[in-house]
C-alpha cells in the first residue's frame, strides 16, 4: 500500500513539473483564452495609408433613433462625400488622421467577452438590425482600398473614464470588446469634412456691405417694402452706414465676423442646367430652374434678376470682388431636408439656404477673372448655413 501510495504521488509530483515546465516554455497556451489576442494588431495586413480610397463612417443619433451615414470616395483625382451628392470632401488632415487611427492599432486590454456588455461600452453595432436597443450603439468606421475590398472595419464605442487617451473598441460581429489608446473620434458630420471657411474673406479685406431689404409678393410677383442699407469703411478703420441710424457698431462687427469664418453645414446640388446658366452668367426662366429655386426660397423675375425671400447681402472687398449673399428659405429637420413650410421664419437655431455669386467692381478689371473662377465654384451648390451665422448676416425686415 505504502509503495503504491509513493507510486502515485511521484507521479503527481511528476505531472506538476511537466505543468509547471510547459508552463515556463509556453506560457500563452495556458492564459485565459479572453485574453488570448490581447495586445495583437487589429488589422496586420492594413499597412499603407494611401491605399485608403474610401472611408464610411456610421453614427448612431439617439435623439431620432436613427443611423446618420457618411461616406468619402477618390475620385477623378479627388477626395469627395459620396453620400452627400459628392460635395468635395477639402478637410486634408481629418481624412489623413482618420485613416492613419486605425493603422497599427492594437487590441491593448480586453475588457469582455460577453454580448450583454456592449451597450455598457457604447460598442453596438449602428448597423446592427438584430440588437433592439436605442441607447449604446457606437461609431463604426470602414476603410476601403480602389477594388473596393475592406482593409479596415472597426467599432468605437466610449472613452474609458479612469483611462485617459483611451476608448472602447470592437470587430463587428464579434463579441469581444477592447479598450485601445487612440485619440481618434471619426466625424460623420457633414461640415467637418469639407471646407472650415467658405467664402475665404478676411475682415481686414472689407470696404463695402450693402444690404438690400425687401418683401416679395409671390401672388402679384413684385417687391416691396424696399430698402437699402449701406455700410462704408473709413481711412481709419471706422465704419459709417447710410442712413446714418441702418445698423449698430455691434451689429457691423457681427456680420464682419460672421463672414471672416463663414461655415457650411450642409450643401444641395443645383439642377445641372441651372448651373451651367450661372456659370455662363445667363441665367433662363426654364421650368427645372424655377421650381429648383422657388423650393428654396430663391425667384427669378423676368429680366433675369435674381431675388431671395430673405433678401441679400453685397460684400465688397478691397480687390473689387463682390459677393452676393441671398438668404432663401428655412431648413427643416435634417440639414439636406427641404422646408415643408416656405412661410416660416427662422430662429437662431435653424438652418438657412444660401446663394453665392461673384462678380467684380465696375472699373476693377483685374478683379474679373478671379470672380469668374470664385462664381464657376459656387454656382453647382445650394449652401446650407446655421442659424446662428444666418442671425448675424440676416437682412432685416
């Protein structure tokens, strides 16, 4: 019996070294099989970021229950937002920095295994049809080379509160969740891919506002309550305004700043035969450019003039340009919807259309084929501004 028991515990003790052995050679085949990838590459084989040729970001908007789509193809030479009626996509840096957050990132820390958890780290799949949950859903992030073929697919979820420069991470469809150390927070809002300052005017390059108030009376078509407004710089950097009581210091200094850092939230294309007039400077009273126009606000009389039911805003700069800003009708709900109400009236916090031409001074004939080029920009887009810069530039009644 003794030398039985012996038998058995020299082969106990025999097994334990061989676990303890294996163990020192091959310490990763006897960790917890959660933390088996922890530390590796997401995506190894990712390794040029200039193979990157479209890029897809998913939100989620809790508010409306609702995935907010966004998506930046190459093409013909340039970046542009595939899911904005290819809008071109001019912010540089964000796309370099998006492309370049997913390269090289690593599974740093595995904190689940469980599906349960997702919503709890903000990694639910926006895509996801199967989950019904409202709340939780993160940010999913595609990166696509020319073929079209997926070299990087990613979902990020919250930061990590007790962890600063990190944030929650998922493979979709997988259940595993990372936290990773990456300052990346991919936008799919349309105004921080495209460019930050539209009409690229300084304040210091401003000599002249004027801006024409009026009502249209669609039923009879013809204006009125007309009135002019017209706003001078002085050799010392003084503005005077006629008539002298048109508008307050602190009105001209907000409009002046409104311009110098103008934002588009939003853009709709024009009708191509619309645009082609503009960019002839003939414009036409044909029916796909009427209707185009009228839906926005905007209204061309018989001669050819063109009118917004908010009324315009001429800025003169010191090179001779002249841009005209005329405020057409409310953006409703999104900010690409059209207002189902053309009567309204904005507040502050609504969108408003837009309509940029560009022609030069009389007399400045160094200006014109600069406001050619500036007006052949502007004449393939409806813009869409906040209502808050639209509340500085408005004309008033």
């Amino acid at each position: 019996m003794k030398s039985e028991l012996a038998r058995t515990t020299l082969y106990v003790a025999a097994a334990l070294a061989l676990v303890i052995a294996a163990a020192w050679v091959e310490p990763e085949s006897y960790r917890p099989e959660i933390f088996s990838d922890q530390g590796e590459a997401f995506f190894p084989q990712f390794r040029d970021v200039l193979a990157v040729k479209a890029i897809e970001v998913m939100d989620y908007n809790e508010a409306e229950a609702v995935a907010r789509p966004l998506k930046i193809e190459f093409r013909k030479g340039r970046y542009v937002l595939a899911s904005h009626d290819g809008y071109p996509a001019e912010a540089r840096d964000r796309l370099a920095k998006t492309a370049a957050a997913l390269l090289d990132l690593k599974r740093d820390v595995v904190v689940s295994d469980r599906f349960e958890e997702h919503g709890k780290y903000g990694v639910i799949d926006p895509l996801d049809p199967k989950n019904p949950s409202l709340t939780g859903r993160g940010k999913r992030v595609t990166l696509r080379n020319a073929q079209g073929e997926v070299l990087a697919d990613l979902v990020f979820g919250q930061p990590v509160k007790e962890r600063a420069g990190f944030r929650y991470a998922r493979l979709p469809g997988r259940k595993r969740t990372y936290a990773v150390k990456t300052d990346a927070d991919p936008s799919a809002r349309f105004e921080d891919w495209v460019e930050a300052d539209l009409l690229k005017i300084a304040t210091a390059d401003v000599r002249r506002l004027t801006l024409n108030i009026y009502s249209i009376d669609e039923a009879a078509g013809r204006l009125s309550n007309m009135r002019r407004i017209v706003v001078s710089r002085g050799e010392k950097d003084d503005w005077k305004t006629e008539p002298a009581a048109g508008l307050s210091r602190a009105e001209i200094q907000g409009m002046l700043a409104a311009l110098d850092q103008l934002r588009v939230v939003a853009a709709r294309p024009k009708p191509p035969t619309l645009a082609a007039q503009l960019k002839a400077r003939q414009l036409q009273m044909t029916l796909d450019a009427v209707m185009s126009l009228r839906q926005r606000g905007f209204f061309l009389t018989p001669d050819g003039r063109l009118l917004a039911n908010e009324g315009e805003l001429i800025v003169e700069t010191n090179l001779g340009l002249l841009y005209n800003l005329r405020f057409g009708e409310i953006v409703t709900g999104a900010a690409e919807a059209v207002a189902a109400k053309p009567a309204a009236r904005a507040s502050s916090s609504e969108n408003r259309y837009l309509f940029v031409t560009v022609s030069a001074r009389q007399g400045a004939d160094a200006a014109e084929d600069l406001a050619r080029t500036l007006d052949a920009r502007f004449a393939d887009w409806y813009y869409v501004i906040s209502g808050t810069d639209f509340a500085r530039l408005r004309v008033k009644k």
